[in-house]
C-alpha cells in the first residue's frame, strides 16, 4: 500500500471549473497524493462527458479504503447537490450543498479518514445571497468551523516556477502571507495592530517550521504606507505599530526584516534571503505574486490544526464546462498539500 497522503478534495462551486478540474487532474494521473473528491457524483461525471475525459468514478462509504491512485479513477466521497447545476449559471439553492462540503472534507481530517483538504474554488457572492451574510471566504469559515481566534492567509508558487521560465527572475519560489485578508481597504490601518501583527507573525513562524521544514525562516516585513511611511511623514503606522512590534518578536527569536517599503521589497535583491513575506493586505502581496506564477501557485492556510491548500484561482464560470480551464493550481496544492502532510507525520 502507498504511504501517499489521501487528501480531501472539494470541488466547489457547481456551475464553476471546480468540478472539471477535479476531473481533469484525475484523468492526467494526481502528481502526488490520492486526493479523494467531495462532491456530487452524477455532477462529476455529467462534466467529465462535457469535456471528454474518461472517468472511473469510484462512491466510497464512511470508513471504506481509498484505493490506490492511477489515471482516470477519481475515488468520491457522495455529497449530493440541491439543484442541477449548470454551467456558468449559480444557484444559491447549491450555495449549502457547497458548505456541506467543506464540512465533509474537515469531518474526513478529524477522523483520520484524510491528512488534508484541498479546495476548488467557491463563489462567495452566491453564499452571501443565499443567506449568508457573514461568510467571506474559505479562509474565514475553516477558522471559525476550527474555533480559533486567527489563521493567516499564505499564497505559495511551486518551487519549479523559475526554472520553468515564467518571467520572474527571483532567486527562489515566492511565499506571501497576508496581515489582513477580506477586508474594505478603508479598513485596514485600523486593523494592523500590534495584536493581529504579533498573532499572524507567530503563526507564519510557526509553520513554516512546521509544515515547511524551515529551521529558521526569515520574514521580510511590508509596511503599510508608501515608502513605508517616509519617516512618518506618509502615515505613522510603522513608527507606531510595525517596527515596535517587530523589534518585540525578534526579542522572542523570530527573524524578521522590516518594515520595508513594497514597492522595492518585491525584488530580487530583497528577496534572496526571505523564506516568506508578510503583506499587510491582500492587494499590496498577492498581484505580485500572481504576476509571477498565476496558475502555478496555491493557497494554504497557516494556523489550522490541519493541512489545507487551494488554488490560486477563482471559479472562473465564463470557461465552466468547455474543458479550457488549467488545472496547473490544482496539481500544485496537491502537491503542496501532500508535501505538507508527510511533513506533519514526524
């Protein structure tokens, strides 16, 4: 038997890509793991005939043995939809069933049935619409479904991005963790304090450690303002709160670099020693990193008692169903995923 990590994999919005790309990474052969998809059967098959991929698809039951991965098999753990789906058209009758999901996978990782879970993307206006008001994304719903105070957010391009030549001349595969995710730009200074700041940087140390292998990670820290502040002639946030909080978390032993103005630190030679850097939100990391290896890159979140990784991706419904879609982020957080569970088995 394989010693390959089984991982759960949602597949998320029904009238997205979601469900294709699950297909499509099973019948090219998984590049690591035995990712088992959570979802709706009939949904699977009825888009792997839409885009003509042969598919083995095998139903399992609570406690049944996943078996061994190959090519065109696609083990299933039954999640059956509230409405046909079609797609590129939503339906907030499925915006539950798309829940029920994430709730599986999570149930299948506490139980020991998975070491991890995967997610295809999710649609989050659609969840909203359905009654919803508070949801705001993966991210946010596995940490409050785990009771904990804060996760971080970390988008990670895989380690082969560079030498594949796509542009990017850093020195290194690109990880960028966020202070701050989901949030109205107008709230986001109010939100940088030396609380979530100290939170955030212990989780990224700590799991980079962890589920990275890293023994000592160093962190490149963005400011919040242009320039990072000028000296507090554009904005006092890192006088006030960034470079004090920092200066109390090398005291404690991280390794940290910082505040550094974004626009600068986002190169070769700022990066050449950063395991990771810290954005202060979502806008100011992730468009570069995207820029550097969209479709090569994956989601994890940090801070969960468990692995979780995504794609870099959103359900993208303008291509659903036409077998277009690259499913590169996929077999990346796979990937990444599988990596990641080994590691936590020592």
């Amino acid at each position: 038997m394989t010693d390959a990590p089984v991982l759960a994999l949602t597949t998320g919005e029904p009238a997205g890509i979601g469900p294709e790309l699950a297909v499509m990474l099973a019948a090219a052969g998984t590049p690591a793991g035995r990712p088992v998809a959570v979802g709706d059967p009939e949904l699977l098959a009825e888009r792997a005939a839409a885009i003509g991929r042969p598919l083995e698809l095998v139903e399992l039951g609570p406690g049944e043995p996943v078996p061994e991965a190959r090519p065109g098999r696609l083990p299933v753990w039954p999640v059956s939809l509230a409405a046909p789906a079609r797609p590129g058209v939503l339906d907030t009758r499925n915006a539950g069933y798309v829940l029920e999901t994430l709730d599986r996978a999570l149930a299948a990782c506490r139980a020991g049935e998975a070491e991890g879970m995967v997610t295809a993307p999710l649609h989050k206006a659609v969840i909203v619409e359905a009654g919803q008001a508070e949801f705001t994304g993966h991210t946010e719903y596995l940490r409050d479904a785990c009771g904990l105070d804060e996760v971080v957010m970390m988008l990670a391009t895989d380690r082969a991005l560079h030498a594949a030549g796509s542009g990017w001349q850093g020195p290194r595969a690109l990880r960028v963790a966020l202070a701050t995710t989901h949030l109205p730009l107008r709230e986001v200074a109010d939100a940088v304090t030396p609380a979530r700041l100290s939170r955030v940087l212990r989780i990224l140390d700590a799991d980079l450690r962890r589920w990275f292998g890293l023994d000592a990670p160093r962190i490149a820290v963005c400011g919040l303002n242009p320039h990072a502040g000028e000296a507090g002639h554009l904005g006092s946030e890192e006088l006030d709160t960034i470079a004090p909080t920092l200066a109390a978390l090398r005291r404690e032993g991280l390794t940290l670099d910082g505040p550094l103005p974004a626009d600068t630190l986002f190169t070769p030679r700022h990066l050449a020693d950063a395991d990771a850097v810290l954005a202060m939100y979502h806008d100011q990391g992730l468009p570069v990193l995207k820029y550097a290896g969209f479709g090569r890159a994956a989601n994890v979140t940090l801070g969960l008692p468990l692995v979780r990784t995504s794609v870099d991706h959103g359900t993208a419904l303008d291509l659903a169903g036409r077998g277009v879609a690259d499913p590169g982020s996929l077999a990346v957080a796979v990937s990444l995923a599988a990596e990641m569970a080994r590691r936590g088995r020592g």
